[in-house]
C-alpha cells in the first residue's frame, strides 16, 4: 500500500494560496502609492490574479471598494456656475447671428458660382471661335475684389 502524501499537496495548495494573496495585497498597496487607478480589473492584471478571485477575498474587496471610491476621478471640467451660463436670450441671438452669415454665405456663393459659369462660358465660347482676348473676361471683371 502507498503511503499517504496528501499533506504534502495540502501544503503546496496553502503556500500557492499564500503567495497568491501576498502578490494581491503588494500590488494593491503598490497601485495606492503610485496613484494608479484602482478597480478589481486593474488589481488583478497587476496581481495576475483573476476578478472572480478578488471578489472572493473578502478582506481585499472591501480595501479594493474603499481604495477605488477614494481615487475617484475628478471630472475635468467643472460644471458653469448657474450666473455664468449663457441665458436662452443670449444663445437665440447666437443662433439668429449664425443663421444670418450662414445666408449672407450662401447668396455669395450663389453668385460666385454664377460668375465663374459665365466666366468659363465665356472662355469656352473664345477657344470655339478662336477669339484670343489680351484683357480679362467680362466676368472676371465683374468679380473684382470688393
């Protein structure tokens, strides 16, 4: 009969279940010293340890929930004050203004368009014929600088 050797794989389990936890504990209190964020996710990259096994470890998941509500991020901007937000009046206006450019645009572009058709009519017009003009077209003429 073989002798019995199950302590020993009872002993190898505990020292596996110790080192595990040690690696835990050390990079929890690594991550808090450097300021890294702290969530189970992070902790067990950093352990090389799984979630499901933080939070089966009561005494780390409770430092794990009290270390990841003290780092909680601050949001990078502050909420306006209520007396420097922008009054429904003010944004209207805004919205008016940009409504009025976006039509003063538009009206040139229209008439841009037109000139520049006339223009290469012109110009196509002047190559059928063989007509070499020296000066500018007559609609180049017309757009000039305003």
């Amino acid at each position: 009969m073989r002798a019995d050797n199950s302590h020993l794989i009872v002993s190898a389990a505990r020292r596996r279940a110790a080192a595990t936890r040690r690696r835990a504990a050390s990079a929890l209190r690594r991550m808090d010293t450097t300021g890294v964020v702290i969530t189970f996710k992070t902790v067990a990259r950093e352990a090389g340890v799984s979630r499901s096994w933080l939070y089966n470890q009561p005494d780390l998941r409770v430092e794990i929930e009290r270390l990841r509500g003290r780092h909680r991020p601050v949001p990078a901007a502050r909420p306006v004050p209520e007396r420097q937000r922008s009054s429904d009046a003010s944004l209207l206006r805004r919205l008016e203004a940009a409504t009025e450019r976006n039509q003063r645009l538009e009206a040139e572009n229209r008439e841009l368009r037109q000139a520049l058709a006339l223009a290469l009519g012109e110009r196509r017009t002047a190559d059928i014929c063989g007509i070499h003009a020296t000066s500018k077209p007559p609609a180049a003429r017309a757009i000039g600088p305003r």
